[in-house]
C-alpha cells in the first residue's frame, strides 16, 4: 500500500508543482523530467516552504528517514545502507532490526570482489541488479558504493572499497553509479574523502599534500561525480586539516561543489555532524545519525536537537544565519528528492530475482583471483575421487557482520555447500574444522543461526585435518579474515598483517600432510604468508556474498576460468607497506599525515624496489597468454592529440579464458618525481584456445598528465613517455616509447 500511497503523492506534488505535462501516444500524462523542469519545480517548491518545513528537509527524523514537506505532497526520503546489498529494516529510532520478514535480500559479492573483476560491464550489472532490489524496497538513496583508497593492509573497512588504484576504482564506480540511478534511487558516494583508518575515525585528522590529494585520494569520487553523475555523497567521519570533512571548506565548498560543480546532495555519515556553524556555512546539505537517541527518550523531538534542525532555525531566528545557505541546501534536497523518491519514471524494481541471484555468481566468480597455481593443482583434476575442505571459513556465514554493510540475506551458499553441490556423487567431501575463529554470527539483531561452538583443544583439530588430509586426493584449506572486530570490520582495524587464529600453522600441517593443497582466503585485505612457498594453489575469494558458495565452486572445477587480478597489493611483511614505514603510527587518535604522498599501493613498491608478495594487477588463469609487440600508430602527439596503442594477445593455451590486458604510463622527463608506472587503461579480453586480438588503448593526454600545485592544476610536460602493456603492474610484456610535443 505505501508504495501507491508514495507514487500518488509524487504524482500530486508534480501537480501542485507545476510541472508540465505532455501527450503521451496512449493518451496519458507524461511528466517530463528533464533537468530544466527539476529546477523549476524546485524554484516553485521552495517558494511555497515555510521556515520550518525548510528546516525539516534537512535532517533526520528518523535512523534512515528525513522528511518531506506533506503539505505540498512531498514524499520522504528513505536511505539505506549498501553497498553490497540492501540493509534489513531497523526500528525508527534504533539500529535494531525491525524484525520484518520481507526484508532478506540477495547479498552481492563486497567491491573488493567487484573491482578484482576489472570489468566495467561486471560493474554495470551489480548497479542494475543492487538498484533494483533498492527500489523494490522502496529506497531512494543507497549508501554506497565506497571508493575510499586502499592505503594500508589493517584498515578494517578495506573490504567495501575497490582498492588502492585511483584509475581503477574510477573506472569500476562509474557504471555502478549509472545502472543504480536508472532506478530512480541515488547513489550516496563514500567516504568523502580521505577516511582510511577506522579505529579513531571521529578524531582522525588527515593531512598530505596537493598532488596525493589530486592524483590518488579524489579521482574515484570525481569519476563518481562527474561521469557517473552521482545524485550525492557521503561526508566522511575523519578531519582534513583540523575540520570535519562533513563540512570542510576546502573537500566540500571550494572541491566538491567548486571545482567539480557537483549539484546533488552532501550527506553525513551517521553521526558525523558536530557543530551548526561550520554545517551551515560549508555545504553540509542532509544532517544525518547524530547522536540523539532519536524519539525514545530525553527530549520531546531528539531530531530536533540535530545541528541543522533548531540550533539552526533558532540561529536564523536571531538574526546569527541568513537564509541562503538554507535555501541552498534545501534546493539540493529537493532536487534529490525529486530525482528520486518523486521521480515519474522510477520502474517497480525486484528482489531476490534468479537474474539477482545469477548476476550475484558471475561476479563473484570473475572477481576470485587465482594467485598461485604451481602444478595445476586446480582446477580439480579428473582423477579426484575424495577432497577434505579445512577451516572455519568453509561454513561461515560471512554476510552478518563487519559494520554497516552487514546483510539479512534470504539465502547464503557457504564455501563447503558450493563445493559439495559441485562434487556431486562422484567425489567424496569431508570436512575438518581445522581451527576455531570467532564462532559468534550475529548484527543489530540479525543472527546467522549458526552455531560454531567446537570443544576439541587447537591439536586435536589439526590432527584431526592433518589425518584426514592424509587420505584425501585434494586438500582445500578456506580460512582468511571474517567480520569481526578487528578483522574486515568496520569501526576497528586489524592489528597485523598476520592471519588470525593461527591459521599458518594448520596451513604448514596441511601442507607437510598433502602435496595437492589449495589454500583459499576469505577476505577484503591482504595478508602475510609465510607459507606461500610450501603451497602450490592460492586463491584469494574476498566475501562473495549469497552465492560465495557456487562461485568458488565455479572456479574450483574450472567451469569458469578465472580472470580476476588483485585491486591492491599483497605485502610480504607489513613494514613493507607505505603506510608503516618507522616513524609512522596506525591507527592515529588525532594527527595523521600521509608522508608517503603520491607514493601508495604499487607506486610505492616501484619506488622502493621492494618485492611484493603479490602484485597489484596479479592474477593467473588455467590458461597461458602471450603479448606480441606494442605498437603504436605514431611516435609522437601534441596535447589535444592521441597515439593508439595496439598489441596482439594469444591464448596459447587449451582452454578459453580472459586476460585484463593493463596499460601502464611511464614519464621519463618531468620536472616533479612521478611513480615508474601507473595504470591508464584497461581491456579484459576472451579467447578461444589459440585464438588472438588486438588490443587498441587510445592515449590522450589525460593519461600523461600530474598535478602540478604550484598552477595549482594538472599539466602534462613535453617528453618523453613510455606505454607498457601487462599482465599484472610487475608482469609487463611489452613497451613502446613515444614524444609529447
Ligand atoms: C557508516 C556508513 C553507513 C552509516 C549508516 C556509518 O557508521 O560509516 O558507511 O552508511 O553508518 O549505517
């Protein structure tokens, strides 16, 4: 009933609003929505608000709910959290779940996965199909998707973003942006910006330099903005330079909304807020989970005691606030509300669907990166007739927990269910708990229903695995991280690179027990691996969501062949990473600044000459590809030129498989430091056994260019560049030279 109660009133207010209707071929109404008609409706919406309805549209009133202006027939916005599926109802005031039973929904696999697919198509669909379960669900806003950069393996909440690259998580938010939208349900791009670190993340005060600021922390949410058009985004919890980046001049006036030109809506993240006059003056547009305890106790109206709700009017009141930045931040919530929640063309939406549930699989399945594969271990070989799976992960329900994004899921396929399903009868599975993490399962009253309770001492589960490994063709070890404090979770970091549990131990028994060992991690970071020698098979599988099950089954048996190549870098040991170099501190209560500058993820292991574990851009295939040479149509171009950049690939394998063919940029002349590569452009191709393609990259001079601060803006010098084409940022195959004039 709400939902036609919600249409009507949206039909109503288009009325009273003046908006202009046109002959449609059927004969009814058609409402046009065109970006004019937006702004004159909110002309006339805002003309006809009171002072107090005003005020009202700009903060909560509920823990996911602000108001509309009923009197005008404009609806409520209803935000929920994303970003890898559509939170349980919670009760009005309270991060409770509400207890619905038409609230379980299909969990998609994290960013993490998603960006592991490197595969803008893939990107596409995950927006379509999680923007139609919004929308089902009657969602205007979704929280998400996240984009924070990926600058150290601890921090907890790593497994929401798309990892340390700013070009490919650019290009991977783009079309989840779009396909989200078309469902009349904005996207809320987050954390804006610089969130990366989550134990302090209230205090955490960042600062660093233009060109880290420019080149790595802000082209994700610039592409989110400006070519995904996002509808709004998210203020971060941390500070920039000594002010909360819910209302930091610099991020939000004179970045977001200057340079950028964004016109949607900037939101708190839920409790975010902690002053009026900084909210009011530096474009902070919708006021969100401050900490009132809502309507339950203290004050009549808890949301009235919001920043933006009676400090606010009352300081307009007294003269203190004049009216334009009201004004200002209404005509934003309004545009969102009516590209949203009073949008005429919004579809009707679904959850749950087989097309969920498919498109859920395919990207889980392209996102699992095969890491290792000495002796193809995998996929599982004819002659296999018993496989023993080990480890905790095996049967953990991974989607309730780590924070925000935790899920109610109506069903969710766990690593040994997906891998016996695939078994079938011919192929005997055992399992063996090996280890016992956390065997608790349960989020804002969501619980697993699982009961992971095991009394036997740590040795007697590993003997247990190490004899049944023994007796098994194919030993498959799927431990990882879970989303427990401390682990991939938000509001904590992990505090070492290490795995949890004493997980390397059962892996080193394993591994002396049986030579066919695949070790399979469940998780959103990297982690060390001190075994990485003495295991031929290595799969990282993030969290995969309702069918995390099927798709790493897929990849197994080989029914998919995977493709996926690390969104980050794998560190051997932590001092490794750029973020913890002595004289460094994680997590930081208050002060933090980013000394490493431009020089994050693989710029820095470049810079450095240090070795990763595993490289950003790593993955293999069960098939092999080769690179002819690059070639480039001309040696030379001129700013407004490009020079195209053709390679063949092969397949020279015996099986069909895709290779994310990576284009790299080398800048041999520049007048500041520059990385010794970064990552331009690049195409994921399919191959028949044996077949090839050429693969053509287009190089403008956007690929060449840095920021410069003293402009202050990009710039690309005259020079020298070199193109290299890879496998992965430490495999390049291939590299030619050219001049920009
Ligand atoms: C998180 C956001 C989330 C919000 C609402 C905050 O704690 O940081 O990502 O969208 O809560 O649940």
């Amino acid at each position: 009933m709400k939902k036609f109660l919600r249409v009507f009133a949206g039909i109503s207010a288009l009325c009273v609003l003046s908006c202009t209707p046109k002959p449609s071929g059927n004969g009814g109404p058609v409402y046009l929505d065109t970006h004019a008609d937006i702004e004159a409706r909110i002309d006339d919406a805002l003309s006809r608000m009171t002072l107090e309805e005003k005020i009202k549209i700009i903060h909560a009133q509920s823990k996911f709910s602000s108001a509309g202006v009923p009197r005008l027939g404009i609806p409520e916005l209803w935000t929920t959290d994303g970003p890898h599926g559509i939170r349980t109802e919670v009760l009005w005031d309270e991060w409770e779940q509400a207890g619905w039973t038409n609230d379980s929904i299909v969990a998609f696999p994290a960013l993490t996965a998603l960006a592991a697919t490197w595969d803008r198509d893939l990107s596409a669909l995950y927006g379509k199909s999680i923007g139609e379960e919004a929308r089902y669900r009657e969602k205007d806003v979704l929280l998400g998707p996240g984009v924070n950069i990926y600058r150290t393996p601890l921090n907890g909440r790593n497994f929401e973003y798309m990892g340390e690259d700013p070009y490919l998580s650019g290009q991977m938010v783009v079309p989840y942006v779009q396909q989200v939208q078309k469902n009349g349900v904005a996207v809320c791009v987050k954390h804006f910006a610089l969130n990366n670190e989550e134990t302090f993340r209230h205090t955490t005060d960042v600062d660093l330099d233009d060109r880290a600021l420019y080149e790595i922390y802000l082209p994700a949410f610039k592409a989110a903005v400006q070519q995904g058009g996002a509808w709004s985004i998210m203020g971060s919890y941390n500070l920039y330079r000594g002010q909360h980046v819910c209302y930091n001049q610099r991020l939000i006036m004179d970045i977001l909304k200057g340079e950028w030109g964004f016109d949607g809506a900037v939101i708190s993240d839920w409790g975010g807020v902690h002053e009026t006059d900084a909210a009011v003056k530096n474009g902070l547009d919708l006021e969100f989970g401050t900490w009132t305890d809502g309507l339950t106790m203290g004050a009549t109206n808890g949301y009235d005691a919001y920043f933006l709700a009676k400090p606010y009017r009352d300081g307009i009141l007294s003269g203190k606030y004049g009216t334009e930045e009201l004004d200002e931040k209404c005509r934003r919530v309004l545009r969102l509300i009516f590209r949203t929640a009073m949008n005429p063309d919004k579809p009707f939406g679904a959850i749950n669907s087989e097309a969920h549930y498919a498109a859920a699989r395919k990207i889980g399945a392209e996102g699992i990166v095969l890491l290792k594969n000495d002796n193809q271990v995998l996929p599982v070989a004819p002659g296999v007739k018993r496989i023993l799976v080990v480890g905790e992960n095996a049967v953990k329900m991974m989607t309730v927990g780590g924070g925000s994004s935790s899920l109610k899921v109506q069903h969710e396929i766990s690593p040994l269910d997906g891998i016996r399903a695939r078994a079938g009868k011919d192929i005997e599975v055992v399992y063996a708990r090996g280890y016992v993490g956390d065997t608790g399962g349960s989020y804002n009253g969501v619980s697993s229903g699982q009961d992971l309770s095991e009394s036997r001492t740590p040795e007697q589960l590993i003997a247990e695995a190490v004899e049944l490994a023994g007796q098994s063709d194919l030993v498959i070890f799927i431990g990882g991280l879970n989303k427990s404090n401390n682990q991939d979770c938000e509001g904590t970091d992990r505090r070492s690179l290490d795995l949890p549990y004493d997980q390397d131990a059962v892996i080193e028994a394993l591994a002396a027990a049986n030579p066919n060992l695949v070790v399979s991690l469940v998780s959103g970071n990297a982690v060390a691996m001190p075994w990485v020698d003495k295991v031929p098979a290595i799969l990282q599988t993030w969290y995969l969501g309702s069918e995390a099950g099927n798709a790493l089954a897929d990849v197994v048996f080989g029914d998919v062949n995977p493709s996926g190549k690390l969104p980050f870098t794998f560190p051997k040991q932590l001092t490794d990473s750029p973020a913890h170099q002595p004289g460094m501190t994680f997590p930081n209560r208050h002060k933090v600044v980013y000394e490493e500058g431009i020089f994050v993820g693989y710029r820095w292991f470049d810079e450095k000459d240090i070795e990763p574990l595993f490289a950003f851009g790593h993955g293999l295939s069960y098939t092999q590809f080769s690179y002819g040479e690059a070639k480039l149509d001309k040696s030379s171009m001129n700013e407004n030129g490009t020079v195209r950049l053709t390679v063949k690939v092969t397949n020279t394998g015996d099986r069909e498989g895709a290779e994310v063919v990576q284009l790299y940029i080398a800048d041999k002349e520049s007048s500041l430091p520059r990385p010794e590569k970064e990552l331009k452009d690049f195409q994921k191709v399919l191959l028949a056994p044996g077949q090839s393609k050429d693969v053509t990259f287009t190089i403008g001079a956007d690929a060449l260019k840095f920021y410069d601060p003293a402009l202050p803006g990009w710039k690309a010098e005259k020079g020298e560049f070199e193109a290299l084409v890879g496998s992965a940022s430490d495999d390049i195959r291939t590299r030619a030279a050219f001049t920009l004039k």
